[in-house]
C-alpha cells in the first residue's frame, strides 16, 4: 500500500466517527422532542390510579356504536354535591376517542371533579356524520352522564365544558348554543384551537377567500359536510350560507348570559383559522363576558411551539376552576 | 493541543448541531403540518 493510500485510510476513520455521531445525535434531537416533557405540564398530566377514585368505562348513552362516555369518579364520595368537566377529544371530528385524554380527565379527578370523556360518531366516508350531528349527540349525552353520575353516589350540581380542537368546537356548542337546555348550569368553558365560525374568507388556509367559483365549490363542500347541510357555490357568493350554518357557529350563540370562557389559539393555525377567533372574541367583548383570550404567537394547530402561552392557560384554567366553581 | 483533544471538542461541536437540527427537523415538520415559525416561542 502506498503511502498515500495509507494516510487517506487514516483520515478516514475520524471522518466516519464524525458522520456516526452527527446521526446519532441528529435522531436523539428528534427524540427528544417528543420524549421530553416540560416540568410544568407533568402537573396537569396525571397517570390514572385506583388511588384516585374510580373509572367506568364505555358507559352508552345512544344507540350509536361510539355512543360511549367514560366517568372518572373521585375518591371522596362523601359531599352533598359535585362539579363536572366534560372533556371532548380531538381529532378533525374523524378521529379520536375519549381515551386520549386520560391524562387530563385524571387530572381534573384529582382535584375533586367528577370528570367524563364522552365519544361521538365520527365523519366517515361512508356516513353522514357532521358537526351538527355530533354536536346534536354531545347534547344528548350530558343529561345521561350526569344521571349516571347521581345513580353511582355523585350528585351533579354544575358543570364545565372543555376540549381541543374538534372537541373544542363542540364543547362551545354545548355551552354556548344549548346551554339553556343543559340539565345543570355551565360555569365555565375552556377550549384549545375549537372552530368557532365558518366565514369563507377567513378560511384563506384551504383556499376559501379567493371569491374564484373554484373557491366557492370548496367552499360548499367543505362548510357542507361540517353543517350536515346542502350548499351551493352560488349560496357562497350570496352569503345565504351562512344561515345555514348557524346551528355550528358557536360565537353566534354568545348572549349576556354565557359561561366564562378561556380561549387558546396559534395564530399560525394551518388546520382551523385563526382570522376567524375574532368573531368569537367580539362576541364575548359585546356581550360582556368574562374570557381570556391566549394567543400562541409561534405556533399552530398544535401550539407546539409556546409553552410559556400553554403554561399561563392550564394555570388559568386551574385558577377559573376554582373561581367558578370550586370543588 | 494534542490531536485527541481537538478531535473531542469536535466531536463534541457535532453532537451539539446534531441535536439542534434534530430538533429544529421536528419543528419543521410540525410547522408544515400543523403552522408555525421556525425560531421564537419555545427554545429550539
């Protein structure tokens, strides 16, 4: 071997330890993302135990296949009266179960609340599941799950609506449009990155402000399937639609009489517009409502990149849960 | 310095813009799925 060969072979080997160890430390990057959790948020994150009180499971309220809720029951079953917190999944209304939150429904078991996780027939290609009627099963479902709280020992004397996302939506349906019907009084609502009101042109993320008849027959379709209702491009272009969609249009329900509400949204939200939380938040200012808007100024569906916006929420919403209604 | 020493630090160099772009791919790719900036907020 040449001496030059010799001093290539030489040169690289530490070349090739650099380039292993740059891979290595590139994928424990990305590891690390996922797998490290702030300090802070492990205390709105609690691991379900037997310690914690009780847990039924897949409790029906429909004839619906997924009509199921889960009640998280808390230890102390003594009290003459208890507050619930109803948490409702994500997941773009085609996916999720009420599972994925167990963490939080703990949490909220944890600190005195009957909690409760309640499923709702998801949009299929082969159904005709909507906003509407999931909504329409969610207002169905709470007068059984707070009879079914008071069958296991737990009076039910108020309540707090909550969720993410498609959750979020439907958890300010239920607190702002059916609210007069509820079984108990709402007291409090707190939702995360929930569509509020389907205006086309705040809607620019999926192409919907463009007032092109491409626009308006996405439009239709799109605002068509999440209303459960026929709609045409020319409905689009008149602004008919928007009577139609009504029945899921949260912010349109605020009256002088809706539940405090806190709010968390990114505002670079590629999934549901942030241009549109401003008809939500006029509604609560004109109508005087108590709310806190919080704004995830780097981030967007996820607001996966704001834990300190995260942070002053669960602390907010922790502090209004035990102003509006204490355990 | 001996040769040892500096082929620590610059493996130690690489570890550290390893991690960071790991971390900053992830970030990335959340962004484009979800939206997002690419620096603020959070740290990395």
């Amino acid at each position: 071997m040449s001496k030059v060969n010799k001093e290539k072979k030489v040169r690289a080997v530490p070349v090739g330890i650099g380039i292993l160890v740059f891979v290595a430390a590139f994928i424990g990057g990305v590891v690390s993302k996922f797998a490290i959790t702030p300090s802070w948020a492990k205390e709105y994150s609690v691991d379900w135990s037997d310690d914690l009180g009780t847990l039924k499971t897949d409790i029906s309220y429909g004839d619906g296949e997924a009509n199921k809720f889960d009640l998280y029951l808390p230890k102390d079953n003594s009290k003459d009266s208890y507050g619930l917190v109803v948490y409702l999944h994500a997941g773009g209304f085609t996916s999720g179960d009420k599972a994925d939150d167990k963490k939080m429904l703990s949490w909220l078991c944890q600190k005195g609340y009957v909690a409760c996780g309640i499923n709702y027939t998801l949009r299929t290609d082969t159904n005709n599941a909507s906003v509407l009627t999931q909504s329409n099963e969610i207002k169905a479902a709470v007068p059984v799950v707070i009879e079914e709280a008071k069958k296991l020992g737990y009076n039910v004397r108020e309540m707090t609506m909550s969720g993410g996302s498609a959750g979020g939506c439907l958890a300010m349906l239920y607190a702002y449009r059916d609210a007069a019907e509820a079984p108990v009084p709402i007291k409090l609502l707190f939702e995360m990155v929930g569509p509020s009101s389907f205006y086309a042109e705040d809607w620019g993320i999926y192409g919907l402000d463009r007032d092109t008849d491409d626009s308006r027959k996405a439009a239709a379709g799109l605002f068509g399937v999440m209303g459960g209702v026929e709609l045409t491009p020319e409905m689009i272009k008149d602004g008919s639609y928007q009577e139609l969609m009504k029945p899921i249009s949260a912010f349109r329900f605020v009256n002088e009489n809706t539940c405090p509400s806190l709010l968390l949204y990114g505002t670079h939200d590629k999934v549901q517009p942030w241009n549109g939380v401003r008809h939500l938040v006029k509604a609560l200012e004109d109508n005087g409502v108590d709310y806190k808007l919080f704004e995830a100024t780097h981030s967007g569906h996820g607001v996966q990149n704001d834990n300190a916006v995260m942070k002053a929420y669960m602390e907010t919403v922790d502090e209004y849960l035990d102003k509006y209604m204490p355990v | 310095m001996s040769i040892a020493a500096k082929r620590i630090i610059i493996l130690l160099v690489i570890i550290v813009v390893g991690v960071v772009l790991g971390r900053l791919a992830v970030r990335g790719f959340m962004n484009i799925l979800l939206g997002g900036t690419m620096f603020g907020g959070n740290f990395l």
